[in-house]
C-alpha cells in the first residue's frame, strides 16, 4: 500500500497509524543513495532496483509527498509551534516533555540539524584525517561522535556519524551544515574520490530520548536495534521508503535516532507518538542539553575552547594517527596542560552568556549558557561554564554579579580522561 494513496478518513477506525507502520516495517540494505518511487510517475528512472525499492530516483527529480502526509501539518495539528527556518519550537508541553524525558520517553523533531552525506572509494579515509574519531576501525552499521578541530585544536562542531555500506551520513549543529561541507571541501583535494553533499532538506531526522525508548521500538517492530552499541544503525523501509534508526538520541542516556525520507516522516512520527512518546520541541531540548551538559557551536564550542577543555574527551583517538589539529590535543594530553574544563552550574538566579565568574573576587571562569533548572529543584537555573583547573571542580562556590551565587557540579554528558 504507498502512502500516495492513503486517504485517512477511508481507513477502518481501529486500523492505526501505529498499526500501519508496525505491519510495513521490513529491514533493508542501506539504500539512501537510491530515493523510493516518486509522486510523479512521468520522472520515473525505469531501472528496476531488487528488494522493497522499485524504481530509482535521483535526488534532483524528488518531488513533494501529498499534504495528508505533510510533517508540519501533522506537528502543527498536535499544537507545535515552528519557526520560519522550519524549527519545531514547542508543542506548548514543554515541562511535560522534560519530565517524560527523564521518567518514559519523548520523541524530538531534530530535521533543523544538518546532514551531510560523504561519498566515494576515499571518504574513510578523508573522514579519519579531518576529525578526532578513528574512522577506519569503524564497520558497516556502527558509528561514532567525532570532533571537527582548527588546525590548533579549537572545537568547530560536535558530530555524529553513521558508517554505511557506500556513504557516511554526518549529523552536525544546525547552524554548521554549511560550514562544515565547505571546511570539507576545502580538504578534497583532485586525487581524492570523495564528494560531499547535503541531505539536510531531502529527509528528516527525529531523536528518541529517554528510560523507556525500547519500548517505542518493540511496538514499531524495530527490536533487533535495542542493546547494541552507541552508533550501531540498521536501515528499514516503511511503505516502500528508508527509514535508518541508529543507537543514541544525542544526549546522556538511553535514546535512539531515525533518519527518514520525507515521504513518511509524517506518518512515522505519528506512530511514534502513537506509541507513547511526548512530543519536545527545541525549547525543552536546549533545557535538556544543558542539564545534561551536550556542548553546542556558538557556546560551548568555538574558536576559544579545545575539544579537551569542552569535555569531549571520548571522541577523540590517540591511536589513530595524523588528523588536523592531533598536535595540539596530542601535546595538551602528554603534558596534562589542559587549564580549564567545562562543568555544569547550579544558580541562583539568571545569569548571561559570557558573564566572569569569581571565587573570592578572583576570576575562575566563564559562563556559556543559562537555562531554568528542573522543576523541583532547589536551585532556580542550571549552567554550563568554562572553569580554571587550578580553582577547583566540582563543590566550587563561584560568585556572579548582582549578588547571584553558583556552585559548580558534574553533568553526565560530559568527560575529563580518554576511555580505558
């Protein structure tokens, strides 16, 4: 049945979207190099493909899905807000979600994170020489969080990476999509069969979080995922379309990530939902970031910090030779020359980005970001801080001006040694 087709108010009362989805989930090879059959059958690439796809398609012919299966239709239906870059906001739940995020499960639209798809005999390769994460230890179906770094180790972006059978797909801050696949291409040089493209547009990307995510997979028939290692992804279709999931929804704890085809994006996350897990927009995510300590661009990572002082610190390999900016983390880790870390904050009032903090009127670091702490706390607002290693660690009372006191604590997202 393709979802062309699919007329809502025709179906049987009793006959879900959960159900629709459970009972078309099939597990597939990775075929994000081939797009489903099209809207339009008059640009049909006649080749047949084996297997649940049919026809091929190249990216520049993909035409828009019907409306009754539009994903912003559906989000804005369930009361979310979006912006004009096409941000989901907020669904209006927001303490709803963090408290279902920590305590069940919440499902997140994350499609304004940038995709990027690497391709060609050499990308492995490239990959391994231009970021922190061994590339060529990793096999088809894992993956890994990398660094990319300037040439003195100063953190560009945090990204996430899916290794598959002819393609890397790399996940990176929204606000770097473009950056990032021109630092890349900047590197390609004539030799190198590598090519860089940016998927962010032909597909979305939806984020699990929280204790009970397997059970939203046991009911979308996507069991096999559960228990394996952070990065292992398989790929599966939905009424004909590709739908990845991968281990690790972007932030301390449990969580898994789909990478969809805009063609059942809509009718996935309908089914997820259906399955139990709130819907979070950005605003509770950033909460949520922050609580956990997840660096982001702009923030926690620029041009002033190292990938070491951000905390990143499992990302990164000192076995695997030769990649940009290795020098200078590889000097800061031999000589425990690393002056300051990133820690969480607990305030007692509002504080700025960028604000000094003080221990005894002497300046210990600086603040990068300020949310309102969980509901119930005693604290009112949670931060993420750059601090001196020579002025302590976590317990350190710090000193913001007006009046506003912090003390300095441990947040899980975040390390300060290489993996044993």
């Amino acid at each position: 049945m393709a979802i062309a087709s699919f007329n809502p108010v025709s179906f049987s009362a009793h006959f879900s979207v959960l159900q629709r989805v459970k009972c078309s989930v099939q597990p597939q090879a990775e075929n994000w190099s081939l797009y489903p059959a099209p809207w339009n059958p008059l640009k049909i690439n006649k080749r047949v493909f084996p297997g649940c796809f049919k026809m091929r398609l190249k990216a520049a012919e993909l035409v828009p899905p019907p409306i009754d299966n539009d994903l912003h239709a559906i989000l804005s239906d369930m009361g979310a807000t979006i912006s004009g870059d096409g941000t989901v906001q907020t669904f209006g739940n927001d303490v709803e979600s963090l408290e279902a995020a920590e305590s069940s499960v919440a499902v997140v639209e994350m499609s304004h994170f940038g995709r990027l798809r690497v391709t060609g005999e050499d990308r492995i390769r490239f990959l391994h020489n231009q970021s922190t994460a061994d590339f060529q230890s990793e096999k088809e179906g894992q993956g890994c969080d990398t660094v990319f770094v300037t040439p003195t180790g100063r953190t560009v972006d945090l990204v996430t990476a899916w290794i598959m059978k002819s393609s890397v797909i790399l996940f990176v801050s929204p606000t770097m999509r473009h950056t990032l696949q021109a630092l890349l291409n900047k590197y390609i040089f004539f030799a190198d069969k590598v090519e860089v493209e940016d998927i962010t547009d032909k597909t979305h990307f939806f984020s699990l979080i929280g204790p009970h995510s397997h059970r939203v997979l046991d009911k979308l028939n996507l069991g096999a995922i559960k228990d394996q290692p952070y990065g292992t992804h398989m790929h599966y279709a939905v009424e004909g379309t590709p739908v990845t999931v991968g281990v690790g929804g972007g932030l301390a704890g449990p969580g898994y990530s789909f990478m969809l085809s805009t063609d059942t994006a809509g009718l996935v996350w309908e089914a997820i939902v259906d399955a139990g897990a709130v819907p979070m927009g950005s605003v509770a995510w950033e909460h949520l970031r922050v609580w956990q300590g997840r660096p982001v661009p702009g923030k926690e990572l620029t041009d002033e910090f190292n990938a070491l002082e951000a905390g990143l610190w499992k990302t990164i390999s000192l076995t695997k030779g030769c990649y940009i900016g290795q020098e200078t983390i590889a000097r800061l880790i031999t000589y425990d020359n690393v002056k300051q870390q990133l820690w969480g904050v607990h305030l007692d009032g509002p504080v700025q980005p960028n604000t000094v903090l003080y221990k005894e009127g002497v300046k210990v670091g600086k603040l990068t970001s300020c949310v309102e702490a969980k509901e119930g706390s005693q604290h009112k607002y949670t931060g993420l801080a750059y601090i001196r290693r020579q002025a302590g660690g976590a317990g350190l009372k710090v000193e913001i001006e007006e009046g506003i006191s912090g003390v300095v604590v441990d947040v899980p997202f975040l390390t300060r040694s290489l993996p044993q």
